[in-house]
C-alpha cells in the first residue's frame, strides 16, 4: 500500500470504525462504605459530566469502585456480574479483586484519586476512553495507558513482520487510531476536516520508521529489535504529541504540570 493510498481514505475509515465504537458509555460506580461513597463520587466527578459516576449501585455500570471495607456478597456479585472491581481500602486481602487492582489507604488519609484512576484505566484499557471523556480526573491515566497499549502493540507487530515495508500499513493505521482515541478521551467530535488534519501529525511515524531502516543497515544483527525499538518509541512519542495538542485545544492541564 503506497503512503498516498494510506492517506485521508484510511483516516476516514478508522473514524468511521471508532464512530460505531465508541467505547463503553456506561457510567462508574462507586459503592461501599455508606459515609465515605459520596466523597470518593464528589471527587471523581471533579470538572466532569455528574451522571458519569452512579452512587451505592452497580447496575448498567462499566466499572465499580469499592471504597473501605470488603463486603464479600456484594464484590461477589459485581464479579459474577462480569464488572471489573477497583478496591480503595486499607485492607490486606479483599475477596474477587485482583492484587493489582486494591488501592491501599491507611486510615486517616485523603483519597488518592490518581492512583484510583491509574487503577481504572489500566482495568478498563480502551474501553476507558468514553469514561475519560467524561470525567477529566480519568483522562491523563486513560491516556497514559493507550499510548503504553499502543506502543506495545506496534512494538510486537514492528519485530514480527520481516518484509520490508509490509508493517507500514499497520503500524501507522494503529497510531492513527491512538491519536484519535485520544481526540474521544478529550471529549473532542472527530469529522473529516478534523481527520484530515491528523494526517500532519502522523508524518512522524514515516520519518521514525525511516530512521529505522537505515539503523537496520548498521546494525543488520538483531534487526528486529531495532524496528520493535523504533515503532515502540515513534507510536509513543506520537500519542504524547497528541495529548499535547488536545490539552493545547481544550485548556486542559494535565495532574503534575
């Protein structure tokens, strides 16, 4: 496929692709310690669409947060639910959520909103892009994790494809898609003008994997970490790039900056 086929055609058809799949629209919930839900809501809701975030309920939601101590027939309902579970609690063990998924506060301390938000998107992955339209507090962890997602994926496809030239397509189809992940995650209506314009940013993936093939002829040895090396780092640098230029649209400043 030549670079002008790969152009507004194949832009417009990854916008239609995220059109009909926009990511999960349900709202996140928030359950458990009766006290301490509306808190952990309030914050969480922060600059954002309110009915993103449901109270006391798991019913209809894409994500549930459970907040102090476990309460095994609940958690054991969302699981069986199919509803992926982010415990924010200062116990050791807690029935149906994973290790990797308990936010540990000792008592006493504030909630610690960017590690729960670390923890929701790297649950949900992209099907956390519609929630980080919503809710701002999500967006720089959401995004973070598409672009680590993305990398990886191009990473794993750069160092599987040995003819030359035959991963472009997929390689920069795959970055287009980052970009415009990120475009939902800021809460920003992707159309064809707007598309079209992306195509400007994406040059880079050429130029990166440009860099590439000539690092190939120095280094002919290994060659294909060299290329998973380049298409990790170019996807990367790519969706930074774009979560710059929609903080830069929307006024949005992200946590840390």
């Amino acid at each position: 496929m030549s670079r002008r086929k790969l152009g507004p055609l194949a832009v417009l058809s990854v916008v239609r692709e995220l059109r009909r799949g926009r990511g999960d629209q349900r709202p996140l919930a928030v359950a458990g310690a009766r006290e301490l839900v509306p808190l952990l809501a309030r914050q969480l809701r922060e600059g954002g669409d309110p009915s993103a975030v449901i109270e006391g309920t798991t019913e209809g939601s894409a994500v549930l947060v459970w907040v102090g101590g476990p309460d095994e027939e609940a958690l054991r309902a969302a699981q069986r639910a199919g509803i992926p579970i982010i415990a924010v609690t200062d116990a050791e063990v807690v029935p149906y959520v994973l290790a990797t998924d308990v936010v540990r506060v000792p008592p006493g301390q504030g909630f610690p909103v960017d590690a729960i938000a670390r923890a929701v998107a790297r649950r949900l992955g992209e099907d956390g892009t519609a929630l980080a339209g919503r809710l701002p507090v999500l967006r720089p962890a959401v995004c973070d994790e598409l672009i680590r997602s993305f990398s990886r994926k191009n990473a794993l496809i750069a160092a599987a494809v040995f003819v030359p030239g035959v991963d472009l397509p997929v390689l920069t189809l795959n970055q287009m898609r980052l970009v415009l992940r990120i475009a939902l995650a800021y809460g920003q209506e992707i159309d064809r003008e707007r598309a079209l314009e992306l195509l400007g940013v994406l040059g880079l993936g050429f130029g990166l994997r440009t860099a590439a093939r000539e690092l190939l002829d120095l280094v002919p040895v290994a060659g294909w970490a060299v290329k998973a090396a380049v298409a990790y780092a170019g996807t990367k640098a790519l969706g930074e790039a774009a979560v710059r230029y929609f903080e830069a649209r929307t006024g949005s400043v992200r946590a840390g900056t």
